[in-house]
C-alpha cells in the first residue's frame, strides 16, 4: 500500500525541482555580471588616504564644447553611488584639500558578439575572461547589445599622479545606463579598492 503513493508523487517531486531549477536559473539571467578590472601604483599607500573630493570640473564637456553648468541623470546616479560606498569604506568627503581625488567617466556603446561556439551571454571583451562562463552551444550568427562601461580614476591629491583606477562594464537595457545598473557597477567597481596584499604583489 505504500508503494502506491510514493509512486505517485514522485513525478510531482521532479516536476516541482526542475521548476525551481528553471526559475531559479532564469532569475540569475536577469542580471548581467560585471566584468571588472583595475590598475594602481604599487608605491601607494592607499591605507593613508582618509579624505577625498570629486576632481575638479573641467571647462569644457566631452564634446569640446562649452561646459554645461547642469549634471545628467547618468552623473547623479554616478555621483550618488561613489559617495555612498567610499562612506562605507570610512573615507570622507570634504570640500577643500582631499587626500585623493576622484574622477569618473562613463559610455554606452552598442556592440555584437558571435553565437558560434562557446560564449558567455553579455559578450565581454576577451580581456575579461569570461567567455565560456555559461555556455551557449554552437550556435551559428551574432547577437547585438549594448554594454555600459564606468571608469572610476583616484588621483594623488598631493602628487597631483593617478594612483588607482578601475573600470567596470555590464550589459545594460537602454542608451543610458539606469541607477540599479550603475549601482550594480559602481560596487563591483569598489569592491577591488583598496588593493589588497594579493594584488600589490602582482
């Protein structure tokens, strides 16, 4: 008699993991994975700086033109998310003579990547190393997307020398990149500041 319901309900079992299993993999699909990468001077002592400002604006945009005088969306959410992870990190941010300044620059850029062979599903440059993470099969054509790129520079304040930069870059949904996104990079971002002992002696 007992063998009936195990029967039974042992189909139901494997329909409801391989359920889980599919939602739960579709859900890890909706969040495209940062690459990231940085570089810094190996004679820094990063320990050392305890007060930071936003570089200076320059006098003109990035089209050459005259300075606009008003920040974009992207610089806010920009702006926003820096603030609140070096305040995380007990760096403070003053308003005259910072330890280090900091400098961002930020793009979207349309791009493609090949569906033959194995790839991995945002279609970073090889340099990040993650082709192949999830594989995709052997698909024959190309797939077009946009990636959204955000470089963070700290610049020596004293020395007036870059001393840490690092770069970030995700698979985004529009022409700008939206505050989750960047909320997303920017952390991803600073989770490699300061260099630790690992990568000071590379």
């Amino acid at each position: 008699m007992n063998r009936i319901p195990k029967f039974l309900t042992r189909p139901l079992t494997l329909s409801v993991l391989g359920l889980t299993l599919l939602l739960g993999a579709s859900g890890c699909a909706t969040t495209a994975r940062v690459g990231v990468t940085s570089d810094f001077d190996h004679s820094v002592n990063f320990r050392s700086y305890k007060t930071w400002a936003w570089y200076p604006q320059q006098p003109t945009d990035t089209e050459g033109g005259p300075a606009k005088g008003y920040e974009s969306f992207l610089d806010k959410r920009i702006r926003s998310a820096v603030e609140q992870q070096l305040a995380q990190k007990g760096l403070a941010q003053v308003e005259k003579n910072p330890d280090v300044y900091v400098a961002y620059s930020a793009r979207v850029e349309d791009k493609q990547r090949s569906t033959a062979g194995y790839y991995g599903p945002y279609g970073y440059p090889y340099w990040y190393g993650y082709g192949g993470f999830y594989n995709r099969g052997f698909n024959q054509g190309s797939i077009e997307y946009k990636a959204g790129t955000v470089i963070l520079d700290f610049v020596d304040a004293r020395r007036k020398e870059l001393a840490w930069r690092g770069q970030g870059q995700a698979q985004v949904d529009n022409q700008t990149i939206s505050e989750p996104e960047v909320q997303r990079i920017v952390t991803s971002i600073l989770g490699t500041y300061p260099p630790g002992p690992e990568q000071a002696s590379r």
